[in-house]
C-alpha cells in the first residue's frame, strides 16, 4: 500500500494553517476534559470516598495539565531524540534555525516528556488544592488514551513515526507526492513498513482506554489511590515496549546498544516500575476513607 496523500494542514487561515497535529490535541484535551467531568460526578465510583475534585476545579485543571503536556512534550522530546537543537540556539545561521526548539506545530512532541509535564502539573495542583495527588491521577489516567489515540492518527497522517520495513500484508509505503515535494526524497525509503502509528493507536488508545473502562466501571478501583494510575502506567508501558519492536530504531542511539533497546523501551521501564509498585501499594491498602 501506498501512503495516501494526505495534507497535515486540513484548512489555511490566511497566513494561519489549522493542522491535523494541532487537531488530535484538542480533540483529546477536550473529551478527555468532558470525560473527566463524568467521572467526578460519579459518587459511586468513589465509595467510600468522595471524588477528589469538582466540575469547577476540573476546568481550572485543563489548563494546568495543558501546560504540561505541551511543555514537557516538547522539550522532552528534544532532550531525548534532539539535543542537538540545544545546540542551534546558540550556532544556528537564522532566526528559524534558533528556534526550532519552539516549533511544536511542525511535530516532535515526545509522550514520555509529556508524561512528567503533565505529572508535575498534578502535583502542583494537587498541592494547591489540598488533593491527594494519586487520586487526581486515578481521575486523570483513564482518559489519557483518548488524547494517545488522536496523537497516533496525526503521526500517521504526518507520515511520521513510521516503522520499521515489513513483507507482511499490511506494509506501507511512507512515499508519495507531497513527501517527495516536502523534502525532495522520501525520508523513509519507498520499502514497505509496518504502519506502527496505527498499531500504537489501537494498543496504547482503544486497548488500553477499554483496560481502564473496566478498571473504574466494572472493577470500581477508583476507590483505592494509585491503583489506576498504576495500571495506565504498566498498562502503557508495556503497550510501547512491544510496539517498540516493529518501530524504526532511533539513529542516534549508542553504537553498542543500537538493534538491542531503543530510547522508547528505556524511558518505558521506569513506567513499569512505578505503576507495578502503585498496583502493589494500592491492592495491599483498603480503600481510603473521605
């Protein structure tokens, strides 16, 4: 299969491009935003505790967790898989050059810095408010998919991300007109690859979104702290750690560990470690009380 031609800029503004990347974010800060509100409506989810937050403080949430996703996003993925941009900002021939640190809209956002952003927005706000900070996470968590999923989709449509080469059925070739215009050569090869953007967005958005429904809704384990976050944790981690395997590897990764871990896999373990001890934690407890 051949990449569609697809346009990341779905309208132009004027001199202002509405980009299907910028889309996926508000897509899913938006109804994740509205999910959460459900959720903290819901006093039977809680039982025996009450919701650790109102519709209200949500609202003011948005825009802290925002903040976080967009500023530890970013700078997480220069400090991960280009730190060479530090270095443009003092050696670069142009203003665009110096900048490029900035400019989120041309793609380059990077989950695992979004991940701390967004944990340290929590964690602050919680504190502000007088939260328990594992139950604003146990709120938050179960809607992280929907934000991963939307996120994916524009990879794909970006043409970006791609895997690694493939004979399988379900190969793409990331090469088309608009590619060999943007950059005069198709970055990808014009090899079949393995649409991993897609497989992310079904394991680390809908599989992982339906573990969480059931954890809070079936399950009902929003009454005992960490316990969700616990399992978003474990639950992503080892989603990207798989998947991380038919990804293309990251060029700039050691000689020596290069072909055996990627910079994906590494930043996942930690993930895993921290939610499988917050599972642990939170099973071993009673549900909290208040």
């Amino acid at each position: 299969m051949v990449f569609p031609e697809f346009d990341p800029v779905l309208i132009q503004l004027g001199p202002l491009p509405i980009r299907w990347y910028a889309l996926a974010y508000v897509a899913g800060i938006v109804l994740g935003w509205r999910y959460a509100v459900m959720l903290s409506r819901r006093d039977s989810l809680w039982t025996p505790r009450t919701p650790p937050v109102t519709g209200p403080q949500i609202d003011d949430l948005v825009l802290w967790i925002t903040l976080g996703i967009i500023g530890g996003g970013r700078l997480g993925y220069v400090l991960f898989y280009r730190p060479d941009l530090f270095g443009q900002i003092f050696s670069g021939s142009g203003i665009g050059e110096r900048l490029e640190i900035l400019q989120i809209w041309t793609g380059g956002m990077s989950f695992h810095g979004g991940l701390i952003g967004v944990a340290l927005a929590l964690f602050f706000f919680a504190r502000h408010q007088k939260i328990n900070p594992l139950s604003l996470g146990d709120l938050i968590a179960p809607v992280a998919p929907i934000g991963l999923f939307f996120g994916r989709i524009a990879n794909f449509i970006n043409g970006e991300l791609w895997g690694r080469p493939t004979d399988g059925p379900f190969g793409v070739v990331f090469c088309n007109d608009r590619i060999m215009q943007l950059y005069g050569y198709c970055p990808a090869g014009v090899e079949p690859r393995h649409p991993s953007q897609l497989y992310e967005a079904g394991l680390e958005g809908l599989v992982l979104f339906a573990i969480l429904v059931v954890a809070v809704w079936k399950w009902r384990l929003l009454a005992k702290p960490g316990y969700v976050t616990g399992i978003f944790l474990l639950g992503y981690g080892l989603s990207r750690a798989v998947l991380e395997t038919v990804r293309e590897p990251d060029t700039h990764m050691p000689e020596a560990l290069r072909g055996m871990v990627t910079m994906g896999m590494l930043l996942s373990i930690p993930m895993m470690l921290i939610g499988a001890w917050l599972i642990w934690r939170a099973w071993s407890r009673p549900p909290a009380q208040g």
